[in-house]
C-alpha cells in the first residue's frame, strides 16, 4: 500500500468512467483506504473529452458560459455554419430546450451564483494539478506558462470586458497587452491581433492522454482496479445503490461514483434525475510539423479556439456543435480550425496535418458541473458535467468529493453543485 494511504473504507467503491475526472477521484478515494474500480467501455483517457481537449489548466474561468454578451451573439451564430456554435438544423428542436436554459442562466443572480459555485471549486486548480502531477509521477507534464487571449482591437475587448471583470473580482491576475508586449511572449502571432490578455498564473497539460494514463497507472499500482465494460444501468436494492449492469457483468458495490461525462445523464434518469446535460461536441486538429513555435496557449477571441503547444504537435482545439451523442462526427467542422490557425499564425504550415479528432463535452446550462451525493438513491454519487472545464476540473473535484464519500470530516459545502437544483426549475 503506498505511502499516505490510511486504513479507513467506505466500502467497495465503483467509479463508472475512466476520463480525467473519474479517475482523480479513484486515485484520492484509493489514497484513503477505500477498495476502488474503475469501469469504462474504452481504455483510460481514451473516451469522452479526456483524450482530445485543449490542455488548458484555467482556475480563473469563473465566469460561466452563458453571459449576456454571449447571448447577444447566439442569433447571428446559428445561423453561419462557420461559427464556433453551430446546430445542424436536424437537431434545433433536441436543442431548444438546453438553450432556453441557457438563456435563463444569463440572468444576473444566475450568473453570480454559477460564479461563487465555480471560484469555489476552481481557485486552486493549479496547485492541485501540480500535486497531483507529482504524486503519479508525471510533472513535466505541468506547463506553468500561463495563457494568451488575443483581440485584434479595444471594441472587441470591450465585449468581454464583463467576464475579465468577474475574474479579476475573484482574484485572477490579468496583464493586458499591446501589440509590442504580445510580440515579447509570441513573435509568431500575425498583424491582426493588436491586443491581448495574459493570465501568468494558468498553466497547461503538454499530453492530455499521457496524463490520464499516467494517472491510470498510479492508480493500479497502489491496488486499484480498472475493468473494461460498457455500463448500460446503475443498480439499486433495498432503497440504495447496489452497483451497475455492463455488457460483460454486473458489478456490484457499496458505494457508486457516476462520473461518465456526456454519458452520465442517460445513466441517472431511470433513477428519476432529469439533468440538462447536453454534448457540446468540440473538435481538434494536431499538427506535428507546424513551423510555428509557441510557449502557452494562446485564445483568439473572435475565433473562440485554443492553440497549444502539446508534446510532438501544435494543437488546435475549439468549436462548439450541438448534435447529441450519437451523430457521426462532421469533418468540416474540423476543417474550420485551419482557418482559425491561419489567422493568427499566417505562417502555420498544415499541410502535414493528421486527420482530426471529436469528443464530447458534458455540458450544464449554468456551466456548474453535478458533484455530490444522489439525495433520491443513498450510495450514488455524482461527478460530470464539467462542460469546458473537464480537465481544470478533475483535480479539484476529487479534492472536494473524495473526503465526502470516505465520510472525512470537511467544510466543502456541496449544495451548489447539487442534480435537485434542476428540479427546482
């Protein structure tokens, strides 16, 4: 047994989902003594958003979605297939729903308390990162570079200005940057763009899937179990948890954590919760042999994509597509985000670029991920619904959850994250 684990035990643990999120709180439930699975239908980090997100480690990202300015742009948006949100018009009426949600969430205490829930689950991202890095081994993955949000001028600025305030209220430190300031961090970035935001204090993940398999073995080798199966019904006996059903076996345990991103709502609602989790299917496009050097990722505004430097590749990361989990990817889309380099990077090289890739983003209209207990079935616990903020979200969601379901003593308070609060209405 590695060194910090105590003897206490919740039980026989099952955590359902084997991203980043699921594994992280496998990894700090194991590290308190308790008999820990993991199940998943694919290898870790290798469903799901795990393996294609942008790398970003944003603990400032305080600010929800769903912002007036945003919705403000939402119309025009729908309406150009080469905007970052796009809705096949096969799919507007599965999406209405969620965006009039979405839309009520803007409202000004929606958005105040979307923010108190996210500050206080993401202020210390970073820091638990870099722990956590260290603990399974894998520090360099850590980048603490910081991250660059270009505007090509003051009026472009002007309508975020809402969401820099939010941050900077809430502690982020923020350098804004002329042209010549933005040149001193990343000579590459073309003419267009005449000013920036730099945020010193973010950092980002150089392989997304490394660190996840990095994490995946730790686990194992401080006696986890991971287990491949498709799980396709959560379990109950006698009023509470009793496990899962999978394609290959019925896994039975005392204690359940659902953590199975845009998968984790079909899994809840036989159990009576209706949670708006919607997949935003985002996109990324690795190119091995760029031509560009960069540093840290960098964030066009207007283009709403994130450009970093992974190990081996420069990637590029970003839109927003409505279209549920079951529609094939769409290439074009895909192909958009050589546009989105080449605008910032005139002289990106990307006729060597491999393929593309698409993952699910589970997101939540208030952007307030679901972590806590399931108050309608004692032994469940639920982890998802990160949206963008899967990977800054892991460490910290495990460091709030796990005390809880090995029944530490903790002033975490979990209500706001709470699946009733969508009964409420």
């Amino acid at each position: 047994m590695p060194s910090g684990v105590v003897a206490a035990s919740p039980g026989r643990v099952l955590v359902v989902g084997a991203g980043i999120v699921g594994l992280a709180i496998a990894w700090r439930l194991r590290r308190g003594g308790a008999t820990v699975t993991v199940v998943d239908a694919e290898p870790p980090g290798e469903g799901g958003a795990s393996f294609g997100n942008a790398g970003a480690i944003s603990a400032s990202s305080v600010a929800p979605l769903a912002m007036p300015g945003l919705l403000r742009q939402v119309p025009r948006m729908l309406l150009d297939p080469a905007a970052p949100l796009h809705v096949p018009v096969g799919y507007w009426l599965r999406a209405a729903p969620w965006l009039a949600r979405f839309a009520a969430a803007a409202r000004p205490a929606a958005v105040a308390r979307a923010t108190s829930a996210l500050d206080a689950l993401l202020h210390l991202a970073t820091e638990q990162h870099h722990a956590l890095a260290r603990e399974i081994g894998a520090p360099e993955l850590l980048r603490p570079n910081g991250q660059l949000y270009l505007y090509r001028n003051a009026a472009q600025l002007a309508k975020d200005e809402a969401a820099w305030a939010i941050r900077s209220a809430h502690g982020a430190r923020l350098q804004r940057l002329d042209r010549a300031g933005i040149l001193a961090l990343e000579p590459s970035i073309g003419a267009a763009y005449q000013l920036a935001i730099f945020l010193p204090d973010h950092a980002h993940c150089a392989s997304p899937l490394r660190y996840v398999r990095a994490l995946a073995q730790a686990f194992t080798q401080a006696g986890g179990t991971i287990l491949r199966d498709r799980i396709a019904a959560l379990t109950v006996a006698e009023g509470r948890i009793s496990g899962a059903t999978g394609a290959g076996a019925l896994h039975q345990a005392d204690t359940v954590v659902l953590a199975a991103g845009a998968w984790s709502a079909r899994l809840a609602a036989p159990l009576g919760y209706r949670i708006p989790l919607e997949t935003q299917r985002g996109y990324h496009v690795d190119l091995a042999q760029s031509g560009i050097t960069l540093t840290r990722p960098v964030i066009p505004a207007d283009r709403k994509v994130f450009i970093t430097p992974m190990e081996g590749a420069l990637r590029v990361a970003g839109t927003v597509e409505f279209g549920g989990l079951d529609r094939a990817p769409d290439a074009a889309r895909a192909r958009l985000l050589y546009d989105d380099l080449a605008a910032v990077f005139p002289d990106a090289q990307v006729a060597k670029a491999d393929g593309f890739w698409m993952g699910h983003r589970p997101c939540l209209p208030d952007s307030v991920p679901v972590i806590g207990p399931a108050q309608r079935v004692p032994g469940l616990w639920f982890a998802f619904g990160h949206g963008h903020l899967g990977l800054t979200g892991s460490a910290p969601t495990a460091e709030m959850l796990a005390p809880a379901i090995l029944g530490q003593p903790t002033n975490r308070d979990l209500a706001p994250y709470a699946a009733e609060r969508f009964a409420r209405g």
